[in-house]
C-alpha cells in the first residue's frame, strides 16, 4: 500500500471521531453554557467591561459576572449591602480598604486568588499597570453605595 492510501486509511477514523463529536448535542435543560465568542462584554464609564453570566446583580437573588478593570481605573471608597466573592482570573487587581482613597496603598491579588468584599465594608479597587479579569458572584441586587465619612460603615 502507497504512503498516500496508508493516510488517506488512517485520516478515515479520524474524521468520523471529528463528525461524530460535533453532531452531539447537549440538553439545555441539563447544561447550559456560553462559548466564549458569545459572550457579550459591555464597557462601563466606571473604567471597567463587564458581562452577566448568570442572573441579574440588580434583582434578588444570586448572580455571576465578569469584569475586567482597564490599566489605571480604580473605584472610590464604596460599600455594597451583600457579601461579594471574586476570583481574580488574569491580570493583578489592587484592592484597598478604608474610606481615604489611596491608591499606593493597596495590596496586589494576582490570577488565582479568591477575594471577598464582606457586606457594608469600606473599600476600593481597580488596575494599575495591567487589565485584570475577575470572576464575581454574590446574592442581588448588587448595589454599590459611595463612602461617606459621617454614615459610620466599617473601615
């Protein structure tokens, strides 16, 4: 047999594995997914893009989000009514607490660690040199109240 017949006899099984894989369907009522080109980012004037991924953070109940920070865009102060759980998926988000805004002052999360803003606690957070993409979840509505000095929330 040729080297052209033995690849052609190999590649056979090969694309039947191929045809066969792509004609499996899944049950949305049992998985439900988003393939990343369907997942539609909205850009903010807060300085960051966000995409819901489960739920809506305005309403009660629980949500999933993405959001990526822009190099050089923090929040100020704020506190939200809900804990807040995040897993930093790239980049470095800086995260700082207190009500005086600073940003040297705050402490690098890199991809991988697991952060929690813990409800009606004081802090800010952004990027600084490079995007970071966070993964957040949390119970809604998800509101985000500015920090002022004389309404006495934890620092």
């Amino acid at each position: 047999m040729s080297w052209k017949a033995r690849l052609i006899a190999a590649a056979i099984p090969a694309l039947t594995l191929v045809s066969s894989v792509q004609a499996v369907e899944l049950d949305p009522k049992i998985v439900g997914f988003t393939l990343p080109k369907d997942i539609k980012w909205t850009d903010n004037p807060s300085g960051n893009r966000t995409v819901v991924l489960q739920g809506d953070p305005s309403k009660p109940g629980p949500y999933a989000m993405l959001l990526t920070w822009l190099p050089g865009k923090m929040s100020r102060p704020h506190f939200h009514p809900n804990d807040r759980f995040f897993m930093v998926l790239s980049g470095t988000w800086w995260v700082g607490n207190g009500g005086t805004f600073d940003p040297e002052a705050t402490v690098p999360m890199p991809a991988g660690t697991h952060v929690i803003h813990w409800a009606k606690g004081v802090h800010y957070d952004g990027a600084k040199t490079e995007p970071a993409t966070i993964l957040v979840w949390g119970e809604g509505p998800a509101t985000s109240t500015p920090f002022v000095a004389a309404e006495g929330m934890k620092k």
